[in-house]
C-alpha cells in the first residue's frame, strides 16, 4: 500500500515535509510503497504533531531512522550514484 501522503508528479515527493524532497531509493521501498507506510519517522511525526516537517528536521530524521534500524547496507551505498543521477534534486527549498 503507498503511502497516503506520497505525492505522485515529474518527481515523487514526500507530502509531509515544508518544501519539496524526494524519497531516496531506500526510504521510498522502506516506507512509501511499502505494506506498512507508516513505520515512517516523517510519517509518525507528521501524525504526532499535524504540522509539516521542516526540510532541515526532514533529512536529520530520515539519516537517523536509516542508522538506528542498520539499513546502511551495500544497496544504499551502491545505490548511491544512481540515486543521485536519477534524482538530481533530492533536497530542495521551495
């Protein structure tokens, strides 16, 4: 099931962040569209508190969720340079 707040256009985009970021890879088979959403940290802070997350809190929130859970592995790593070839623009500022 995707995620209920994964904006779909030229770039997916996450919905509850101030700004615009796209999911990496990672984040994106993770939580996006996976079975359970929202096991997400943007997701659950979003639910929490109903207010937008800020881009900056954005980034730190997904690289801690990504440390704790020990998803940096060889596919993030490898995945790197694809990543940012496909997604240019991974954190902008509106």
């Amino acid at each position: 099931m995707t995620c209920k707040y994964l904006l779909h256009g030229k770039y997916a985009l996450c919905g509850v962040v101030q700004g615009l970021m796209t999911p990496s890879l990672l984040e994106t088979y993770s939580y996006c569209t996976s079975d359970d959403p929202s096991r997400c940290p943007l997701y659950q802070r979003y639910e929490k508190t109903g207010e937008r997350v800020p881009l900056e809190a954005a980034a730190i929130l997904s690289e801690a969720a990504g440390r704790e859970s020990g998803r940096r592995t060889a596919l993030r790593k490898s995945g790197s340079r694809v990543e940012a070839e496909a997604l240019p623009f991974k954190l902008t500022t509106a």
